[in-house]
C-alpha cells in the first residue's frame, strides 16, 4: 500500500501550525442552541397557548466565526476575524464568544442599522425526549452600506499584510458581508499577494470566484449550481465529480477541493486529482460545521508547506473528529487529529485514487 503521508510528515505539518496566521473575512453570526423544558409550560392567561421555558442556553460562533473557531483550536498562531456586528445585543456576544475562544477582533466592525446575524436552535425537551423545533433567525434587511465597506477594505489591507492564507466566507445570503465591491476587492488583494494562500467558500457565487487565482472549495451541490447542473448530488459518482471538477478548474491556476459528504473530499491540482475518502460511522454524525473544519484545515495545512493531496488527507481526519460532537458545531485540536492517523492509514490510505487525465 502507498504511503501517501507519513506520521512524521503529519506531525511536521500540524506542528507549522503554531508558526502561522491567518485571517478569516465574511459572514460572521452567532449560533444559539436553546432548550425548554416542556414539563414547566404553562398555558398564558391571554391566549391560551403553551410557552417554551428556557432552561439552559448556549452560544457558539457560526459560519465564518465557526471556521475561525476551528483555526483557533487547531492550535493555529493567530487567527484574526474581519466581519460585521450589529449594534444589538448579539454583537456583543458574538465578539464575546470569539474572543473567549482565541480569536483576535480587533479588526471587526459594528454597524447601526446592521442586525448581527444570529441561528437561534431551539429543542423542546419532554424527560427523556427532546424534539428538534424549527429554527429561527436574526437577519438584515440588506447588505452592508458604502461607508462599512470602505472602512472593510482599511481593515482587511492591515490584516492581509500581517496574514499567510485568507479564508473568505460568502453566505450568499441578501445581507452577505462580501458584496460585490468586496468581492472584486479581495479578488486583486488575492492576485497582488500571489505569495499567499486566498481560499474561497461560497454558497451561491461560486462561478464569480472561477478565474479569481483563489483556491476554492465548493461541495458536490455547489459544484453542480456553479456548472448550471440539474443532477441530483446523490447521484453523482466518483467518475462524474472528476470530469464536472476538472470543467470548474479549466480557468483556474489554484488547487480545487470538492467536498463529497460523509464521503470525502476530491483534490484537483494540475493534473494530479485525487478522491479521498474518510472514515466515519454514518449513522451516527452530525455533519453540521463539517465544510467549516475541512476549509480551515485547508487553509492551515496549505500554508504550513502542505501539499494539495496533503492537505485534503489532513482535512478529512478533521472532519471526522468534528462530527461525532453533537447539538454544537465542533473543532478538532492538534491531538484529536493525529490520533486519527492508525484509522486513516489502515481504512483510507489504500483507497485513495488518482484519476490520470
């Protein structure tokens, strides 16, 4: 069997983490996981209808806030986080959690008029039972004014300087933090800084990104969108993600990643393309936050000298620790994802494919 990464060679790429820095721009928000306790509901005197009695309440950064979260505790040197709050009380808290979690904010803005983008979960908890009930949501009307985006840019030229890969975050949402002057900006911050690792995550402008120089990373249903695809992700095969990914590299210089579930990730880079598979029990996973780990895995391991294959091997140990941690978007340390290496090596290293051209 190939040996396609070595312990020593992993051991060597995790440990650059520490050495490096890395900035994370777009869509910060703030996730909520609220339980009540359905047992203490009372029915209100003027309407009748059961209330939730929250008992417990947890907070977590989300989004592009979960990505800098797993930067920070895969022990990555500094992570700095360029975003928006809302002059509201998810602001504060959504800075507060960051920091608490190693984050540098000092770069981040505040904005009146701007309502700090919050997922709020709410699970109904009857004894033993807990029901999942539909999730709410805190957005904004619209997308960020002239002004925030100018001060953006002032913030995002001071970090850029300072960092060694750029994780960009586009929701794809009416009120996304990246709009299009940002976008075009970060995409000539990307071609003057060639000597840097700019890595795009975008839920629905993917085809903006294609000639950007930037490394980018849909999974299967965004690849599908960004081609003008109808298939149905479930049933692409291996053989099909190779030639659709190939067509989303044609006019791109950077490594390409498609990401494939629960499983694995492909690795286009210059003829050399890859599948990679993973290790995990499927039934008993949350792959919420996955995307979130694999890209700043990507990021960490690209600039600390890895190689494209290198990287994506990196980022599936990750993942497979992340998603075996339940009702919160979870991180993986340096010693979480090194202990994976005797599963990697005795169920995924033989079955890493390389698909010649």
């Amino acid at each position: 069997m190939r040996e396609y990464m070595s312990r020593e060679r992993m051991a060597e790429i995790v440990d650059g983490f520490k050495d490096r820095s890395i900035l994370v721009v777009g869509d910060f928000c703030l996730d909520g996981y609220w339980f009540s306790d359905q047992t203490r509901a009372e029915a209100s005197v003027e309407t009748g209808l059961f209330n939730s009695p929250i008992t417990e309440q947890r907070y977590s950064p989300g989004a592009a806030g979960n990505i800098a979260w797993n930067l920070s505790d895969m022990g990555v040197g500094n992570v700095y986080a360029v975003g928006v709050a809302g002059n509201d009380p998810f602001g504060p808290m959504l800075l507060f959690e960051l920091k608490k979690r190693g984050v540098d904010t000092s770069h981040f803005l505040t904005a009146d008029g701007r309502t700090t983008p919050c997922y709020m979960k709410i699970f109904a908890v009857y004894g033993d039972i807990t029901h999942e009930k539909p999730r709410v949501d805190f957005e904004s009307r619209g997308p960020i004014g002239k002004e925030t985006e100018r001060l953006l840019m002032e913030r995002l030229e001071e970090c850029i300087s300072k960092a060694d890969a750029v994780i960009v975050n586009d929701q794809g949402r009416k009120d996304s933090l990246v709009t299009r002057d940002i976008e075009s900006y970060l995409m000539r911050m990307a071609a003057e800084h060639g000597e840097k690792r700019f890595i795009v995550d975008s839920r629905k402008r993917l085809p903006q990104y294609v000639s950007s120089g930037m490394i980018l990373k849909p999974n299967a249903r965004e690849m599908l969108e960004a081609l003008g695809e109808k298939m149905d992700p479930a049933d692409l095969t291996k053989e099909d993600i190779v030639l659709m990914g190939r067509r989303l590299k044609t006019p791109h210089d950077a490594p390409l990643y498609v990401t494939w579930g629960p499983r694995g990730v492909f690795a286009f880079d210059e003829g050399r393309d890859y599948y990679v598979p993973t290790t995990m029990d499927r039934d008993k996973t949350d792959p919420v936050g996955a995307g979130d780990t694999m890209i700043a895995t990507l990021a960490a391991s690209l600039s600390s000298g890895a190689t494209p294959l290198e990287a994506a091997i990196l980022g599936n140990m990750a993942t497979s620790v992340t998603v075996k941690k339940f009702q919160i978007t979870g991180t993986a340390s340096p010693r979480e994802i090194t202990a994976r290496y005797d599963d990697f090596e005795e169920e995924v290293f033989g079955k890493i494919e390389r698909f010649e051209y």
